[in-house]
C-alpha cells in the first residue's frame, strides 16, 4: 500500500508554519541569447510579490 500524504507542516511553532505557507517557488523559462536554448530560473517568493517578481 501507499503511504498516505502529509500535507500538513509539523513543527512546533504554528506561527511559523502559518508564515511558511506564505512563500511559493516561481520557475520562469528563459531563453539563452547565445543558443537559443531555454533555461529555468528558480525563486522562492513570497505570494504578494510574484507577479512583480514575474513581471522584472
């Protein structure tokens, strides 16, 4: 059998899991000039600043 998920984050300070939930992780392609190949840039976010951070 599978083992069931864990969605809950399990520490002991909920202030700091409530503010864990807060933060997302943004991957933008981005294409190389020199090959034309594409890329993928990682970022941890916070949710009230990702479309700036998408958008610059």
């Amino acid at each position: 059998m599978a083992k069931a998920a864990k969605t809950a984050i399990k520490t002991k300070d909920q202030k700091a899991a409530a503010e864990a939930k807060n933060w997302t992780k943004v991957i933008r392609t981005v294409r190389s000039p020199k090959t034309g190949a594409y890329t993928f840039k990682e970022a941890i976010v916070h949710k009230d600043k990702i479309k700036e951070h998408l958008a610059g």
